[in-house]
C-alpha cells in the first residue's frame, strides 16, 4: 500500500499542468448550498461562551475573507487570497459542538469553491461550466444570512449553560468508520488522482458537491467520526483547488494546495486505512479532560514558547496520542497534532 501511495506521488509532484480537453462537455450546477442541518441532531449544542468564540474567531474573520473572494478577477487576486484563505483555515480548531462544527465547515466550504471557481474561470471553463463558481456565489448568500443571525440574534438558540462536548466514538461507531473511509477513497481521492482535463475536473466536482452534501448524514456524532468528516473534507477541497489552479496555469512546484491535498491525504491513509483509525505511531489514542480552569492553551510544540494554534476549555475532552512525557501530544480536529502541558491534563473529568 505505501509503495502505490509513493508512486502517486511522485506522479503528481511530476505532473505537467493538467489540459483543457477538447471534448469538455457543460456540466449543469448543481442546487444550492445547504448547511448541514444538526441543529436538531445528537451533536450538542453550543454554549454562549463556545459560541462567542465562534462569532469572533471565524464568523467576523471569514465575513471580510468571502466579501473579498467575491472581487476576484485577476491571477495575482486570485493567488492573494490563497494564501489568506489558508492563513485563515482554523475552524477546525473550534469546539465541538453542533454550531461550530456546522459553520465552520460551510465557510471552509465557500472559501474553497471561490477559489476553485476563480482558478476555473481564468483557465477559461464557461460561467455555465463552472459548478464550483456557482456554489461559491451561493454559498457567499447563505454566509450572509449567517453573518446577520449572529449580529440580530447573538447564537440565542440553542444554546446551553454548559459546554457542549462531543464524546469519544464506541468500538462499534469506529468500526462504521471504515467503510465511509474506503467510500471516500474509491469517490473522490481515485478520481482526483487521475484528473487530466477540465473535463475530468467538471466531472469530480459534481461528485464532490454531491458527497459533501450527504456525508455528515452518515456519520455517527462522536468525536473521531467528525474528525474524520473535516478531514475528508479538506481533502476533496483541496484537490479541487490544486487541479484547478493547474488548469489556470499554475506551476505544480508553486501550488500549495497540492502539498497540502497529499500530505492530508497520508494523513488519511494513516488514520484508517494504514493503521487502525484509532491509533498514531503504535500507540492506542486515549482521552483526557482539561483540569485547567477556565482554559488551557494548546501550542505547536512541547514548551512554553511555542506559538497557541488554539485553547481548550476546563472539562474539555482531548484526544491524546502521547501521554508518556511531560507535553501531552494531541489530535486536532483537522488531523494535525500539538500539544498541551499534561499537569492540565486528567483522564477523569474535572468535577462541575
């Protein structure tokens, strides 16, 4: 398995940039974004403070972002605002809980689809043609209904007293985890490898615009299960944006969105595939809660002086793949790991 993974991409990282072919056919867009709808699933609910961190860390932030997304018109925009559209990619850093789970990944979502369907409309794909435009410019509407919510209502409903948590999948939702894993690679990942032509392109993003909008109803509503839906999500995402940028002329070498579509997609094949979904570098993942009180930081390495990626709340429920030193390593949401000093650590929760 890791010598077809190696082949892949030395493949990819080889590539010439992909051809518009000659017998590209109009794909028709396909309907309008929906959120995912889990408000009124088994996720649980923000709290007012979870929510405020929502509000300020990603709905203020991405509601300049998408307003200039919507401005694009040139290849240095477009290339300007891939690097702040990755600069700003941290929702995957915000609690778990049905709000932030669900705008976060429709901004990543909209952010993503500016950029593809900038990249395919200067690669000369027709406005009919260019499904990730479209979405984009749906999306773009829906954020601002969002973005009004949060302004008139202030995440009034629903909203708990209490932080809302997601727990640690069983045994038997893991397991549920494979076969949506294996899905994902034979839709999506397969089909992203062999792209070649627009035509190919227009083709995986109706399979992607369809995926991502069904996939968060298969998935249980536990930690690891939402881990793994982000994860896929970026994937796909990325892919999209990287072959597109292609498309439009840019340089494999000078294309971040490749690098960071493969090293994901290892990231993947490592989690489920490669090993248990469960398990990093041999060792089986536990959860601890957050002693600290009312918050601990999360750095991305083991001192103090290192750089916060995010925080984690007193009771808050880490997953944690190394507790043998004195800096806990943990698993992000997006599959990236940092860490946590472990005196703010316990496997118990702390009492309320």
């Amino acid at each position: 398995m890791r010598s077809l993974v190696l082949l892949c991409l030395l493949v990819l990282i080889n590539m010439a940039p992909v051809s518009q072919g000659q017998d590209d056919k109009p794909a028709e867009p396909s309907e309008g974004i929906a959120l995912m709808r889990v408000y009124g699933s088994d996720l649980p609910a923000c709290s007012v403070f979870q929510a405020s961190l929502l509000t300020v860390r990603l709905v203020l932030v991405h509601d300049a972002v998408i307003n200039r997304a919507s401005e694009l018109e040139s290849m240095d925009d477009l290339l300007a605002f891939v690097d702040e559209e990755i600069s700003q990619r941290i929702w995957s850093m915000m609690p778990q809980c049905a709000e932030a789970i669900e705008v976060g990944w429709f901004v990543s979502q909209v952010t993503g689809d500016f950029a593809a369907g900038q990249a395919l409309g200067l690669a000369g794909i027709s406005p009919d043609a260019n499904l990730y435009q479209g979405q984009a410019e749906r999306g773009s509407t829906r954020f601002d209904e969002i973005y009004a919510y949060v302004h008139s209502e202030g995440w009034s409903e629903p909203l708990r007293r209490d932080d809302g948590n997601l727990e640690a999948c069983t045994v038997s939702e893991l397991a549920s985890l494979d076969d949506i894993a294996w899905d994902f690679e034979d839709l999506l990942v397969g089909p992203a490898l062999k792209i070649q032509t627009s035509g190919d392109l227009i083709e995986y993003g109706e399979a992607h615009v369809n995926w991502r909008a069904g996939i968060w109803a298969s998935l249980p509503a536990c930690r690891e299960s939402v881990q793994l839906g982000v994860l896929m999500g970026a994937i796909a995402s990325d892919f999209a944006i990287a072959f597109a940028l292609s498309l439009s002329g840019i340089d494999t070498n000078d294309n971040p969105y490749m690098l960071r579509a493969l090293g994901n997609w290892l990231t993947f094949l490592d989690r489920t595939i490669m090993k248990d979904f469960a398990e990093d570098t041999g060792n089986a993942a536990k959860t601890y809660y957050v002693t600290a009180n009312p918050y601990a930081n999360i750095r991305s390495c083991a001192s103090t002086s290192c750089g916060i990626v995010a925080t984690a709340q007193n009771g808050e429920a880490l997953t944690v793949i190394d507790d043998s030193k004195d800096w806990y390593e943990i698993r992000l949401e997006n599959g990236e790991t940092a860490f946590i000093a472990g005196f703010l650590m316990s496997e118990n929760p702390p009492n309320p």
